[in-house]
C-alpha cells in the first residue's frame, strides 16, 4: 500500500497542470468566471457575466454531434459461407446486447463531453455478478490518472473520488470509526481508486492508507482503455483550454459596456445658470434662456471598444473551432450550399477525429467484454434481448460455444458518415456500378442503422416473388391463345382463382401459388371398359374377324386421338392434304411431319 500510494501522489503531481486546466474549465462552463479571474470581476452590481456562455454552448453542441454510437457487427474470416455469417451475426447480437445492457447510448452523452472539453474520458469493462454479464462504464475525467505506456496500454489506473463522509461511513459501517476524523471540519473525505492487472483497492490515503475494499483482477490484464483527444504532447488538453481568456474578457467587456450605458442614463444634468428649478419626469418643463445648454454629462467612449466585442466574438469562435453556421449565422451561398460546406468544414473534421477514437476504443472494449463473458460466464446458457442494426431480437446463447475465442469486433461509424445523405448515396452507388466493393460491404456502411444478413435475404426474397408473380400473369396471358385453339382453359382458371382467394385470406404469394398448383393425387386405374366399335381395342377382331393393328380403332385411327389429329408416326388427314395443294392443284412435295396432343 506504501508503494501504491507513492505512486498515487507522485502520478497526482505530474498531472497537476492538467488539473488546474480542467477545474478552470469546469467554472467557467458553470458560470463561475469570477472564481477564475477575481481582478475582471470586482464586487458589486457587475460581478456576474450578462453574455452567453460560448465554451459551454460549444462543448455541449459537438457532444452532442459526436454522442450517437457507432455500428457494431462481427465479421468471419470468409463472409461468403453462410454457415459463417450465420455465426458472426450471432456474435454481433451478442455485442449489441453488451451495448444495450450496458446503456452506451446514454452514457455517450456525458462520455463526448468530457472528450471535448477535457481531452480525454476513461472507460472500464466491468463484471456484473447479478446478471452474470460484463457491462462497459465511462467515468469521470476530473480526477483519473491513467498510467499509458510507449505503446498507448494502460498499465495502472488512478481516480480521486471526494464524498460525504457520512455517506462513506454508511457504505463501511465496519470501518466507520476509522473514517470518521474529529480533529477535521470537512465533510467531504477523499477516496482513491486503484487498479491493475492484478487487483482493484479503494483505500484513503489521508487515514493512513486506510484499505476500504480490496479485489482480486479475475482477467489478469487491465480493464481500463482511454479515449483520449490528440495532443502535441503526453499532456491532455481540451478543446477549450486556450479561449477562457476570450470568453471571460468577453464577458468583462459587456459588463463594461452595460456600466457605461447605465451612468450615461444616470449622468447629471448641466443647467445654465440663470435656471432656478429642475424639473424631472415626463414632460416636464425648464425655463431658461439658454435651453440648449440644459443636458447630461456625456460618457466619453472611445469607438473602437464596441468593435472590441466583435473581435472577441471572432476569436472566441475560431479559437474553439465552432463556426458561425453552428447557430444559423451564415453570409454563404445558401443556394448550392458550398458556402455553408466551406464554413463546417473544420467543424466536421472534429467530429471524424473523434469518431476515429471512440471506434478504437469501442473495438478494445467489447473485445474484452466477450472475453470477460467467455472466460468468467462462458458455460451459462444466457438469454439476449435487444435491438439489432434496427431490428428487434431474442438469442439464447453460451458463450463457450457460441465466442468461442473469437473477440474481433468491426466498429463502424459509416464510409460515409462525414458526408451528406445525397452523396453519400451517390458515391455508394458509384463504388459499387464499378464493383470495388459488394453489395454486402455497401449496406454494413450506410449511415443509418439496418441488419445488413437479413435485408439481403428480404431484398432475395422480394425479387423471387416479383419473378413468382411475373409468372403467373405470363401464365394468365396464355387463355386467349388456348381459347382461340379450341382448348378448355378451365385449369388455369381455376388456379389463377386459388391464388387470388389465398391472397385475399392473407395468405403469402408463394403459399397461394404452391396450393394452387400442387399436382392432383392419381385416381387408381379403373378397369378396362368394352370400346365401341369406333375407338375399338388393342388387338380386338373387326366385323369382318380380321384382327386390328395394336393401338388402332375399328375406323383405323390411333386410340385416344381426336379427329383431325395426327398421331406420332401417324398419317395427316385429308384436310391437311388438300391444304398442301398449291393455287393450280399442283402437289407440294416438302413432307411436313405436325404432332399435336389433347389438353
């Protein structure tokens, strides 16, 4: 515990800048300006700032750009197998049933905030012993001294926590007496929390190491992973360090300029001297032969002080990278929107960079979280109920079986989440007309959310059923051509009528179309029946007792053709014969072989 406190106070002293760049931070975007700079603000009717609060409004509205959450799926080694997408999209429910159940989307809001304004926010994989599931927990950036290695691994992890010494006894009732100083008259006690691969401890270094709680680090690694804003130096730095100078001589200029209107209003009157009363309020009268001598002392004001404010102005927003278009001022274009483009242009460069570092860091989290699940959980049978890629579903899984050492985890914001919806669409389209990527790759980057395995299917199956249905309208087509033939058109009738009734019951197309055209179950054979003597038997005598060619009829056709059919290997009839005649009665000799069958 010696060493770990050792370490505590020294990492606290090397970061004791960043501290008190934070904590400025913090007053001012709470308003407390005069607490930062007490000389800008004296006493009195001025000492608050009357002016909108730009860091604060500024912080709060890239937050909010950066908070939405990423895409998250798992990918196999070979996407083409559908055995394998199967699985990697099992393992994607599971990651977004981690993100669900750890809330991101609502701990996004106060995570991107501390990106910004401080320059960095932690990030801890937990384990929840309850449900038996690993949960991910943004904490604070004020007070956390994360210990990064040359290679950006976090190896030891600090936070000081302050809380009320009576809540603390509350939570410790064992170490109560410990807790509790009689000699101090705060009511506030400091806590540090430790953590390595090896061990979490809350102890208070101001109770002589007082070991509060102590657990054994089940994973064996660091549980801890940093978000953290670029910097030219090993130091994090928010985006707002550099402009409290501005915002606060901001706000000490209107206070000046609302001061010097109010003692112009209030300023005393110059009267000549031959005025012997002064009358005050509306429409009051002062006689004096020299009325343009009565008035008030005028302020003098030099003119360059309200263009001051303007300058402020300006540099506040350039010095915060917060562009006017941000809050509907904008002298662009509006017309082809490249004015407004070329204005948020350094604004959308902020949101990519940390939308880069958040992807990263989401990747590593999840990573641990499916390891945590896998080693800690992995052979209870679990049951997932969440939001997918936009559709709702209920996995039961077991880790072993289903993780099973696979933690890759694809983060995705969208290839096209930097860009506008029309061309992000076109350049979509554009890249796959050239096929640089697939159809697959396209729809896991949109920039909305959506299953991208079952919207391939439901695409799949909506094309089937076009072709389905494009069928049977071919099929319907074909009535006029069999009706003009002589043919009974019956059948397909009464398929076409199946299949609008099951529609019309709701029943699906290719339900409606499989009952319709299910074949009719064969009728057992019916036993053979005296022909007459016009169609005759096989192999039965003639009148005359001359005995028939087999298939033929008494009359000499084929059995079971009509008339005016010809047969396969059979003669033509005499009106075909008589059609091959030519205009003079000539004989066409080409031989013409016809096959028709009954319908």
């Amino acid at each position: 515990m010696d060493d770990i406190t050792n370490s505590y106070q020294r990492y606290r002293r090397s970061f004791d800048d960043r501290d008190q760049r934070m904590n400025q931070v913090l007053q001012v975007r709470q308003g407390k300006m005069r607490d930062v700079y007490p000389d800008l603000f004296p006493d009195g009717p001025f000492e608050n700032p009357i002016v909108a609060n730009m860091v604060d409004i500024a912080a709060r509205d890239i937050a909010e750009v950066i908070a939405p959450l990423p895409s998250f799926s798992c990918t196999s080694t070979s996407m083409a197998s559908e055995e394998k997408r199967k699985k990697a999209d099992k393992r994607g429910e599971i990651v977004n049933g981690i993100v669900n159940f750890s809330d991101l989307q609502t701990q996004m809001f106060n995570a991107a905030d501390r990106y910004v304004t401080y320059g960095f926010v932690p990030a801890q994989v937990e384990y929840d012993l309850d449900e038996s599931m690993p949960r991910i927990k943004f904490l604070d950036s004020i007070g956390s001294y994360p210990v990064i290695d040359r290679y950006g691994r976090v190896t030891q992890f600090f936070q000081r926590i302050n809380k009320q010494t009576t809540e603390l006894m509350a939570q410790y009732p064992d170490l109560a007496h410990l807790i509790y100083d009689k000699n101090s008259a705060s009511t506030v006690s400091e806590i540090v929390r430790y953590h390595d691969k090896d061990q979490d401890i809350i102890f208070m270094p101001n109770r002589s190491n007082l070991v509060l709680d102590r657990a054994p680090n089940l994973m064996g690694e660091c549980m801890i992973r940093v978000v953290q804003r670029p910097s030219i130096d090993d130091q994090s730095r928010g985006q707002f360090d550099d402009v409290l100078a501005i915002q606060v001589a901001k706000a000490r200029y209107a206070l000046l300029s609302l001061e010097a209107a109010t003692k112009s209003v209030q300023a005393p009157i110059a009267m000549p001297l031959d005025s012997q009363e002064l009358a005050l309020g509306p429409d009051a009268i002062m006689r004096s032969s020299k009325p343009n001598e009565i008035r008030r002392v005028p302020l003098e004001l030099p003119s360059n002080v309200f263009a001051q404010q303007s300058v402020l102005e300006q540099e506040l927003r350039l010095g915060s990278r917060f562009p006017e278009a941000r809050t509907g001022n904008s002298d662009a274009s509006i017309i082809t929107g490249q004015g407004v483009k070329a204005l948020m242009g350094g604004f959308d460069t902020q949101i990519k960079t940390a939308h880069s570092m958040f992807a990263r860091a989401f990747t590593e989290l999840l990573a641990l979280c499916l390891k945590v699940d896998e080693k800690l959980f992995g052979d209870q049978e679990k049951e997932l109920i969440g939001v997918y890629n936009g559709t709702p579903y209920n996995i039961k899984y077991k880790p072993t079986r289903d993780i099973k050492g696979d933690y890759t985890v694809d983060v995705q914001y969208g290839l096209m989440a930097g860009l506008d919806p029309n061309r992000a669409l076109v350049f979509g389209l554009q890249a796959r007309g050239d096929k640089l990527i697939s159809r697959d790759f396209l729809r896991r980057q949109m920039p909305f959310s959506f299953n991208a395995t079952n919207e391939e299917q439901k695409v799949e199956t909506e094309e089937l059923r076009d072709a389905m249905k494009q069928a049977i309208a071919s099929y319907a087509q074909a009535i006029p051509a069999l009706a003009s033939q002589g043919q009974d058109p019956s059948d397909i009738l009464r398929k076409l009528s199946t299949v609008i009734s099951e529609r019309q019951k709701g029943t699906s197309i290719e339900v409606a179309i499989q009952m319709a055209f299910t074949p009719e179950a064969p009728t057992p054979a019916a036993a053979p029946a005296t022909g007459s003597p016009e169609q005759g038997m096989p192999g039965e005598a003639t009148a005359g007792g001359a005995e028939l060619g087999m298939g033929l009829s008494e009359s000499g056709r084929m059995q079971g053709v009509a008339a005016g059919q010809i047969a396969p290997g059979g003669r033509p009839d005499v009106q075909s014969l008589l059609a091959s005649l030519g205009a003079r009665g000539e004989p066409n000799l080409q031989a013409t072989v016809a096959r028709r069958l009954p319908i």
